[in-house]
C-alpha cells in the first residue's frame, strides 16, 4: 500500500498571520491541494493574535469550502482550563478534557453555533493541544461530528462510539512506506525560509498528496483492529522518544510488531 499524506494547517482565525497565509494559499492552490483547515470559532488565545483582525475572514472561509477544501472545527475558544491529558497523552493542558460532558457539551454547541450563523459546515472535529477524552468524543456524536483529526495510527478507523479517526503523526514532510499521513502545520511563526521549504517538500511529495474527502472515502466504516492499536502505541513511543533526543529503533520495532499481528488480526467490537 502506497502512503498517502494529508495537509493540515491549526490555528486559522481572524489574528492569524496573513503575510504567510496567502503565499502558502497560493501555492495550495497552484498545486491543486485541498488542505484541511482547522478553524477556531472563537479565538481567545493571546497567542494566536499575530496579525489585525482580517474584517473579511469568515468570506475566506466561506471561499475556501467553496473549492473543497476541508473546514475543521478546532476548539471553541483555543483557551485551556484543564492540566488533564486525555486519550492520547500528548500535552497536560486542555480545553476540554477532564471536564463533564455536559459542560464540554455546551462549549462545542457553541462553536458549532458560530460556524452555522457564519455559513460553516463541519463534521470534522480538530482538538487544541492533541487533547480530549471519551465524553468529548461522547458530545461531538451527539453534536453530529463524524470524523476526528488525530492519532498516531497508520491508516483510520471507527472507533467504539462510531467516531471515524484519520490519524495525524507529523509535523514535517517525512517518507513512509505505507499508511495515511497527516502532517501538521503551525505557520504564524514562519519565515520566507519555511514557506521556501514548504513549497519544495509540496512539489516533492505532489504525487503522494490526497485530500481528507477521498481518504475518508477510502476507508468508510473501517473497525479498529488490534494492530490499529499497537501502531498507535509504538508511533506514539517514537514521537516522545524523538521529542526527548533518546535514541529508539522504532520503525524496526513498528515492522517487526505489525508483521506478527497481519496474519491474525481481528477486529476491536464496540462496547456496551
């Protein structure tokens, strides 16, 4: 199986840094990629406030879902309350884990109130931080969201609350033998250097490059398997042990494990 990556860019609101925005839009759009876009609905994040208010921000986005490009909902306010890690235990702050659903219920019915009154769609669910937990993903079906970006798995899956999760494991441009690759890009604080480097790994990886519609199409329905589980477990090992500069032999170990459990996976069944 050939890999195929996606393109992802967080933090995109009214603050966000327009100079680099429209050189990375137009080299999107020249290449002929539909990212996806996480969207914050209401940004109360200091950080994220490195450009003047764009007045005609939500026509962008608007314009965007236009040609189909793919809208995600990132929080509601990008602002964290919590020190509770969540599923996947990447950061220690959160703006919904460890909160009652009820409660993270109400913060995402609100972010998704904004994007209807704005004239925006979306089923796909983007978390600040990597971090929410079971009654987040609880709320969101509830909500009406059928999709997630996160993970450390090699290819999506449905999950036990019928939630499909489409894996995002890196941050730069990386060769994989196999698998869906979501790469992950944080770009107000990028340099005509980053944008440079951006547009060669874009043309490097063209071919390879697929857009979240037709990998969502691809893998319609498809259950968590156990080997779903370990690559998410041994990925996520390698990404922390990257992180801290340990050295770890991780895509042996990743070969190696995948190749014992192929010939007699089976499917993870839904709970309860």
């Amino acid at each position: 199986m050939t890999a195929r990556y996606l393109l992802r860019f967080d933090d995109i609101c009214p603050t966000m840094n327009w100079h680099v925005w429209d050189q990375l839009e137009g080299i999107l759009s020249t290449e002929g990629i539909s990212p996806i876009l996480a969207v914050v609905p209401d940004n109360q994040d200091e950080v994220l406030r490195v450009s003047p208010p764009h007045s005609r921000f939500w026509e962008r986005v608007r314009g965007w879902q236009t040609r189909g490009w793919t809208i995600g909902m990132h929080g509601y306010q990008h602002r964290y309350g919590t020190s509770d890690a969540g599923i996947l235990g990447v950061n220690t702050y959160s703006e919904f884990a460890g909160l009652p659903v009820s409660k993270q219920k109400r913060k995402l019915q609100a972010g998704v109130s904004i994007l209807r009154q704005r004239g925006i769609q979306s089923k796909l669910w983007i978390a600040p931080a990597h971090s929410f937990d079971n009654a987040t993903i609880q709320a969101l079906r509830e909500l009406g969201f059928t999709h997630l970006s996160d993970g450390f798995f090699s290819v999506p899956h449905v999950d036990e609350f019928g939630m499909t999760w489409i894996p995002q494991q890196l941050w730069s441009f990386r060769r994989r033998p196999f698998g869906v690759w979501t790469v992950c890009f944080h770009v107000n604080r990028w340099t005509e250097r980053d944008i440079s480097k951006f547009k060669e790994s874009v043309l490097r990886f063209r071919e390879a490059i697929s857009s979240f519609d037709t990998v969502a199409a691809a893998y319609r329905g498809r259950r968590k398997t156990r080997t779903d589980v370990l690559a998410g477990r041994v990925y996520r090992s390698a990404t922390v042990a990257a992180a801290a500069k340990r050295p770890l032999r991780t895509m042996r170990t990743l070969r190696e494990s995948l190749s014992s459990l192929r010939q007699g996976d089976r499917q993870i069944r839904p709970q309860g």
